[in-house]
C-alpha cells in the first residue's frame, strides 16, 4: 500500500489517513498493519490515566514537550469518552493542536470510544503500533480511568501514570482503589491545592497495602500548567523504563500483551463468524424467542449456538 | 438443586447464596439458572448510573423505599469499582443494610467490578435473573458511569436512570455527554446547591441535540438526602414503563438484550474452548513468539488461531 510506504517515510498525512483506516476497520487496515509491523518494537508506550478534572491533557503536553526537549519524537493518542454527536473528540484536538501543531516531531490523535468499532482496546492497540512504526520514540495513551474499558487501555501501555488532583467528592476514594492496581507511577498533579498533600499521604498509604513486587510507585507531585514536577517525572518514566530492561519485564509484559491481543482478535473474528451464520438461517432468532418465551434458558441457547458453528464448520 | 426451591419460597440466605454461585461461576450456578429461569421476566428492572460523587447511593435507597410505600418488592446490585483487596463493596454494603436491613422486602448485594470472573455484564445480567426469579418486583441496578463496562451494564436495564450533580470539574461536561445516549430520565441531584438550575438547563440543552425518539427524556430534580423529588421520579419511572409495554418497546428492548446475552455467552464459551485448545499443544505460545519476534503480524496469528479451533472440531 502506497500510504504505508509514505507515512514510513515520515507523511505526515499519510499516517492520519492509516489511523483513519484503522479505526473505521476498513478493508485497507489490515494489510496496511501487516506491512507495518516489522516495524513496531521499539517506541516507550505511556499510559496516562485519571478521573476526569485532574489535568490529564495539559500534563501530557507538558510530558511531551520535555521528550522533545529530550530529543525524542512523540505520539499521542487521546481516547475520549464523548459522544459522536457532540465531536468532544475533535474539539480538544484543535485546542491541543494549537499549542504543539508547530513542532514536526510531535502527532496527536483523539479518539472517540464511541467511535470505535471493535474493541477499544484492540483499536487503540493497532494505533499505538501505526505511531510506534513509523519512528515515534515515544508513544503517550491518555485515557479517562475508572471503567473497565480505560483500564484495558491502560495495561496496553509499558509504563502507566495515574493522575489524581485533590477536590473530589466522597467516592473519590473508591475510584482511587480500583486503579491503585494499574499505577506504575503515581502523580498528583495540581499539588499547589491546599489538599494536595493530604491526597497524596492517602495514596501512599492505600499502596503500602499492595502486594510487593520489584517496583516500588512513587507518588510525584506536578503543577502541569506551570510546568512545574515535569522533570522528575520524565526521570520517572525513563526509570521505569529502565526496570523493566534491566528485569527482563519489558520482555514479559510485552508478550503477554501479545497473547491478550491475539485472543482478542480471534474472538472477534470467531465471533462475526458466528453471527454472520447464526443470523443467515434465522437460527440466532428462533433461539431469541425460545429464551424470550421462558422455554430456553440464555446459557443453553448459547450452547446450542456454539454447536451450530461446529456443524457448518464440519 | 435445593437451594433453588429454598430461593423460590423466600429464603434470603439461600438467595444469597444462588448469587454467590453466580458471581463464582461455581458449577451449580448453571443449573440453579436453568431452573430458575422460567420464573423470570416480571421484574421492572431500573438502572441508575451517573459519575461518582452524584449521591446515586442515597437515592437507591429512597427509590427503595418509595417503591417498598407501593408495596413492590425490592432487589438493589450496587456494582462497585472497587478493588478487592480494599473490601470498599463490603463497607457500602454494611452501611445501606443498617438503613434497610429491617425490611423483609428488600434485598441489597454489591457486586465488585474486579471481582466479576467473566463479563461484568455478564455476571450482572445473571443477578439479575436471579432477583426477578425470586419475585422482586423491582431490581434496581446501581453502576458509576462513564466506562464502556458500566455503559453495558446500563443497557441491561429496562429504564435507565442518569443522575449528575452540581459541582463537577471541567471535563465532566464530557463526561454528561457521553451517557446522554442511555438515560431514559435525568436526574439533578442535590438539587438545592447553587449551581444545580445551570446543570439541568444545560443538560436539557444537550439533550435538545438527541435524535427524536416516542419519549421525551425528562430532566428531574431531587434532594435524595432530605428525600425530596423521590415520588415524582417514582411517578416517571413508571411513566416509562407504560410508554414501554404501550409501544411494544418493552418486549423489543428484551429480545435485544437476549439477544446480546446468548452471543455474550457463546462467545466466552468458545474462547474457553479456544484457550484450552491452543495452550495444550503449545499452539499459542507459538504463535505469541513468532508476533514478538515481528515475524508474523496480530491478525494473522489470530486467523491462524482460528484456524486451529476449526481443524480440532473437524
């Protein structure tokens, strides 16, 4: 595909036009991934995640701004949770766009996740491998945290920032727990805030109760919009990023990575399979109006879905 | 199974424990379903979702109690993000039992989003079987919104409740955007704080934007805590299920939902077939090297994956 040979190359264009293709799953994404590939491999994958109002978006420039500063090229990718009718995508894209569209060294996506055909973990995993192939040393994934969907976008990451601000509510707190687990680096961003000291003694309490392991997380402080705690955490980050070298993790993580998304791809593809012959011969239907009449339970059709795809493929 | 009669005749802790089974994927849990499932389909089942910090716990119970004063039966699954290992679904729990604990006709389990083996809507949707065999004439589903999982589990009720409250960050306007889609009816809750006119006028001016549909999606103000507004949201939710049963809606929306259910199902049961298959032989972690190693690309691996199930069914 001419495309991928441009956006290689360093297209610009080129390479929103197979981003495009990848999140539509379009007919040309699929061979345009497999001409990429042996390319991937070599980008620093960031996950940054948080609950929504604590920064996420202004650190993430901060942080790839100080990668240029390192002399590395930068990827981003924005999963959005908005709507498709209210364009939030596009919006924070132009916003950002502005402050870091001069540098050449710099791509930015949003991505709508409700948008996504597919999963979204296997879309945004098969963006992050179009930036990684195509040069970009490192590779950033914004998400919001707290659903399940962000936290499997999460662990598609290398090395995993969760953002906290102080001013939440009360069930703040609950959220925290549920993404203390995904956390390689902890930051609490707006730490000029009178309470940001407090949230970050609680954080650092709620991970004395997590399981050890070689990586102890710290909990860093930023001032994202004045630019300030963005050093140590970049020194972080590379940190980390040499742990996992040195243990042999990076090796690990990235295959069992590999195992997750390959699954996920042949389920899918099982999956349309499945419907596509269940749906044919009004199979899928009879058995719809068996449950919803009570004579079937949902597991038993379910089996006998499953069956149904054993004999065609007999 | 004896647990199922025990159930059926109104025993609480044999209920209990046909939802431990259903959480646990233990062995009896697809049997006692079996025969549980016939008694099912009469329940108006109500989801209530929204960001955390929107009080949507307080107004669980007060929806509890105003349904309990029109002498309906009552089953709550409060689905919390919390981890495992900081028990936060136990603590809610304790907490709302002292309130309701008294009353014979309700029943409260929280279910913890990482402790769901399977899919969380899955398990959810199984609960609730489970609660509407049983005979409770209302089961409501309490989820904190903003991820695709917690979206999901939304959409297995009937009626779906988006609660919001005034003093959010920023981004939160994003975040109201993005479950637009799924609320039947929006509530303002903490309806007496300064900001809370601006909210829903805002709201109803995204939800302006909505395609048009046979129901107008109201924008309801509650003060759950001083239990104010329950009665007239009461009044809506059963609104919407007349407009429900009226437009034939109702069974539509069913068989949708069994639908998604029966794929759900079959699907998690042929990649357990997949998994087993392709670990025995060594088969996976082939091909797990051979993409790490960029000789071969994800979706290819997956197709040769898919391959594989269909030559040891053949």
């Amino acid at each position: 595909v001419e495309a991928v040979d441009r956006a290689l190359a360093g297209d610009r264009r080129a390479l929103a036009r197979l981003i495009t293709w990848v999140e539509n799953r379009s007919p040309e994404a699929r061979e345009a991934l497999r001409l990429l590939y042996p390319h991937t491999g070599r980008a620093r994958v960031v996950g940054v995640t948080g609950p929504p109002g604590t920064g996420k978006s202004t650190l993430v420039n901060q942080l790839a701004k100080e990668f240029r500063r390192r002399g590395q090229s930068v990827g981003i990718i924005a999963v959005d949770p908005s709507s498709p009718f209210t364009r939030g995508a596009l919006l924070g894209d132009r916003v950002r766009m502005q402050e870091l569209s001069q540098d050449q060294g710099v791509f930015i996506r949003s991505m709508a996740t409700r948008g996504a055909l597919g999963g979204l973990a296997e879309t945004t995993a098969e963006v992050m491998a179009v930036l990684d192939a195509v040069g970009k040393d490192v590779v950033m994934v914004e998400t919001v945290g707290a659903g399940q969907g962000e936290c499997e976008v999460a662990r598609l990451a290398q090395t995993t920032l969760v953002v906290e601000a102080p001013g939440g509510g009360d069930e703040i707190q609950v959220l925290k727990a549920g993404i203390l687990e995904i956390a390689d680096i902890y930051v609490v961003n707006k730490a000029d805030k009178e309470e940001a000291e407090a949230l970050a003694a609680e954080l650092s309490r709620l991970l004395s109760f997590a399981p050890a392991s070689g990586w102890q997380v710290p909990v860093l402080r930023t001032i994202a919009i004045q630019e300030m705690g963005i050093v140590p955490l970049v020194d972080a980050i590379e940190g980390h990023g040499a742990h996992l070298r040195v243990t042999g993790k990076l090796q690990a993580d990235e295959r069992e990575r590999v195992r997750q998304q390959i699954l996920a791809l042949a389920r899918q593809a099982i999956l349309a399979r499945l419907l596509e012959a269940a749906q044919a011969d009004g199979r899928l239907e009879a058995l719809v109006q068996a449950v919803a009449r009570r004579e079937l339970d949902p597991h038993t059709a379910a089996q006998r879905l499953v069956s149904l795809l054993k004999a065609l493929e007999a």
